[in-house]
C-alpha cells in the first residue's frame, strides 16, 4: 500500500512522456503488481487506490517508483537473506530495476493480448495470533522448539531489528527488520521450521521484542 502521505504529496502523471523502453504493462510490469500488490491495491482493498489496471496504476507511476525504490512497498519489513520466509511479499532486486526502468521509459502499456489474468483475491478474515514466547533482549530456551514463525511484538516505529538464534551448531538468522513500520505488522512464517535445541540463545537486537510461535501453533 502506496503511504497516502506521499500520495497526496505526489501529482499524478498526466501526460504520457516519450517511450524509451521496451518493458511494458501487459507483459512484465503486470505480472509484477498482481503478485505483490494487488492484495492491498484492489477493489475494496486497504490500498487508497486500486492498480489492477493500467489505467489505475498510469497516473501513479513516479510515486510508485519512489517507494519500492526506498522499499516502502510492498510493505514487507525484512530483509532479504536474512532469514528464509514463505510466502516473501518483498520485491527482489530484479523486480524493483523492471518497475524503475518501466517508469523511466514513459511506462508504456503494451499490447492487450499478453495481459494476465486479473487476480480473485476474496475478503481475508482479520488475523488470529496464536500465544508464542515472547523474547525481549535475550532469552535461552528451556526446552526444544520448532520455530515456525515470528512477529513483531513491540517494536517502535522506524526501528530496525535483528533476530538471531545461537545454537550448539552455530548461529542461525532468523529475522532482521528494517525501519519498522506498525501499520503493517505481520507474521513472519519460516519457510521451513528451524530446530531449536534446549539451550539455544535467542538474541534480539534493537529497541523492540519478537514472539517466537512454534510449529504446533502455526496452521499450515
């Protein structure tokens, strides 16, 4: 979700500048927002405004590329490599340069017939957090866990934080959070549960605390 602040402050794109790029809507630029926008930006969605068309999204191309170029947007938080999530609602590298070049190029739409199809996203229920253990500073689990998941418990805004886990085998990353934003707190679910032995040292770093939900509380 586009912050609305920068929104407001941005003026729409009117008129069409030359086009100077062969990227375009219908084929690459599309396939990019259905899959990591279109859950906010849609009919009904959080988003103040819906880009699930070109003639939506046109008007808002430089505002577009500002925030995902300062990573505002998506709003995911965490750093990529540090810790491996599913699903991963950050852009990649790569995503980022086609959205950037696109609107550098004039953002041109392209030909209608290699549009996707739009994404059927229904009315998602209100999250349900499951009880974890809740981690502030330093904590050395008692006995084994299976992590599956962690969320931001209180973490001040604009705060980066570090979440890692000393085990016998060595230190594991797990989260790392980057100018934390509160409006769009998340659970964080691991791509695959990571093993925690009794003794293991979970360390947060930064002004905030993390609860570790483990596997048996996580729905799959």
């Amino acid at each position: 979700m586009v912050r609305l602040a920068v929104l407001l402050a941005a003026c729409p794109l009117l008129a069409h500048g030359p086009i100077t790029t062969k990227l375009t809507w219908t084929k690459e630029i599309s396939r990019i927002v259905y899959k990591r926008c279109a859950t906010c930006h849609r009919e009904n969605g959080t988003a103040p405004f819906a880009m699930l068309t070109y003639e939506e999204t046109r008007p808002w191309a430089t505002a577009i590329k500002e925030e995902v170029l300062a990573r505002r947007m998506p709003p995911w938080g965490a750093i990529k490599g540090f810790g491996e999530f599913e699903p991963d609602l950050g852009l990649t590298q790569e995503e980022i340069h086609l959205l950037a070049d696109w609107v550098e190029g004039g953002a041109p739409e392209g030909e209608p017939q290699f549009l996707p199809s739009k994404p059927n996203h229904t009315l998602e229920e209100k999250e349900r957090v499951p009880k974890g253990v809740l981690v502030e500073g330093r904590l050395r689990l008692r006995a084994p866990m299976k992590l599956a998941a962690l969320r931001p418990a209180a973490v001040e805004k604009g705060a980066s934080l570090k979440v890692v886990a000393r085990t016998p085998r060595g230190l594991v990353p797990l989260l790392w959070l980057y100018e934390f934003d509160p409006r769009h707190v998340q659970t964080y679910r691991l791509r695959d549960p990571v093993p925690l032995p009794a003794g293991t040292l979970v360390e947060v770093d930064g002004k905030g605390s993390i609860t570790l939900l483990p596997a048996s509380v996580i729905k799959k």
